[in-house]
C-alpha cells in the first residue's frame, strides 16, 4: 500500500517547513510601511461640550 511509504512525503514534509521557515520570513520581516506611525503626543486635547440645538 503507498499510503504507509513515508518516504516521499516525508520529503515533502520536511521541503514545505523548509520553506515557510527559511525563505518565506526574511521576505516578510523586509516589508516596509509607506508611512511610518508618529507618536501621539502625551498631552489630552481640549474638549468642549456640545450644544444640542433642540434643548
């Protein structure tokens, strides 16, 4: 029975986490944002209440 030969897919096995491990990170981890986040300012913003036009 070729399902019990562990053989080829072993192989296949052992390619394919090769593969997500080894190449595929490096090509993630050099991706690059077009805009960089800025840092928010520690200082709250100044809030006005707002006025319902119908009370």
């Amino acid at each position: 029975m070729p399902q019990l030969n562990p053989a080829p897919w072993f192989a296949i096995l052992v390619f394919s986490w090769l593969v997500f491990l080894a190449i595929i990170p490096p090509k993630v981890m050099a991706h690059t944002f077009p805009n960089e986040p800025t840092l928010q300012s520690a200082k709250n913003p100044k809030t006005e209440p707002w006025t319902w036009p119908w009370q």
